[in-house]
C-alpha cells in the first residue's frame, strides 16, 4: 500500500511539473474557432528569437494547432506538448488550424535582449560586469579556441545587481588566453 501512495505522489509531482513546463497553454474553449493563448484572444504572438517555447495544446478534435516554421517538434496536434525553438533570422512565421483555414494568426519574432559587458577584472577570480536584463539569467562562457566553438561555463559564485547592472563573480578560467561571453536565456 505504501509504494502505490508513493508512486502515485511521484505520478502526481510529474503530472504538475508537465503542467507548469509550458511557456503557452492554447484551447479552443467550447469548440470556438479561434484559439485562446494563456486565455487571451490574441490574434498575433510576439516570441523571442532564438528562444524554445513549450506549448501545452488542449482543443478539440476539430482544431489541430500548427505552427508553419521550421524548429517545431510535435506539430499540428489537438492535444499534448509541443516545443517550438524560434529561429534566429529575422522573419515572421504563422500559426493556424489545419482543418479551418480561417483559423490562423502571425508570429511575430523579435531579437533576444542586448547584454553588453562593461568591465571584466581577473583577480583571485573572474568579475563580469554587465547590463542587467530583468527575467533573464545571465551565464559566463570561457574558450581557448574560438574555431572549435567549445564554450565551457564558467561556475558564477555571486551576482551583485547595482541597478541596470550585474557584477558576476566567477572562478577563473584555466588557461592564459581565453575568451569570455555572457548567455543569456530565459
């Protein structure tokens, strides 16, 4: 009796986190047509480019959800997962349901925020000071060779946020030439 309470607990924990995981929940409420985003009547999306998107796509049979653009997985479904990783050109896609061609709406792609670094001090450690982004995580990247394309992150021990500006503190990178880059993501 014990491990079904305990399974179904594991099940239960799983079963929130997959709720909570998507960025964009899409219905069609009452077989409507038109779909709702987040319970909004939006005709336009507006995405970050470069960015992976979690939709958690619950309409009816009547009503497949497809994005046209390439970086969609699990496309053109009525219900389930779909992630969506916007590409980093610089074009509009759009969405629509593959059974009512009436039922569609644009996605707008937009560039991902500018970080800019505005000091680097190499001590005992690593200090990147940058322009701050709220919502966004910033990540310091070391390499030794940038024609390889292996960038390592560097462990940040301490963000200090002085208004628009971040102080992280990094342990040092190994090596006596490295280039440094800061990530962001959401």
């Amino acid at each position: 009796m014990l491990q079904r309470t305990v399974i179904r607990a594991v099940v239960g924990l799983l079963l929130g986190y997959l709720a909570q995981a998507a960025d964009i929940r899409v219905e069609t409420p009452g077989g409507q047509y038109q779909f709702l985003f987040n319970g909004t009547n939006a005709a336009t999306l507006t995405l970050v480019r470069g960015q992976t998107y979690t939709f958690q796509v619950d309409t009816t049979a009547q009503h497949p959800f497809q994005i046209q653009s390439p970086g969609v997985v699990n496309n053109e479904i009525t219900t389930g997962l779909m992630t969506y990783t916007v590409p980093t050109n610089n074009a509009s896609y759009i969405y629509n349901c593959t059974i009512h061609p009436w039922m569609y709406g644009d996605i707008i792609t937009v560039p991902p925020p500018e970080v800019r670094i505005l000091n680097l001090t190499l001590g005992k450690d690593l200090v990147v000071s940058s322009t701050r982004i709220p919502d966004w995580n910033l990540q310091a990247e070391y390499s030794t060779n940038l024609q390889q394309s292996l960038w390592v992150s560097l462990p940040i021990g301490t963000n200090r946020v002085s208004g628009d500006r971040v102080d992280s503190i990094c342990g040092r990178p190994e090596g006596e030439a490295v280039f440094i880059r800061l990530k962001a993501t959401r």
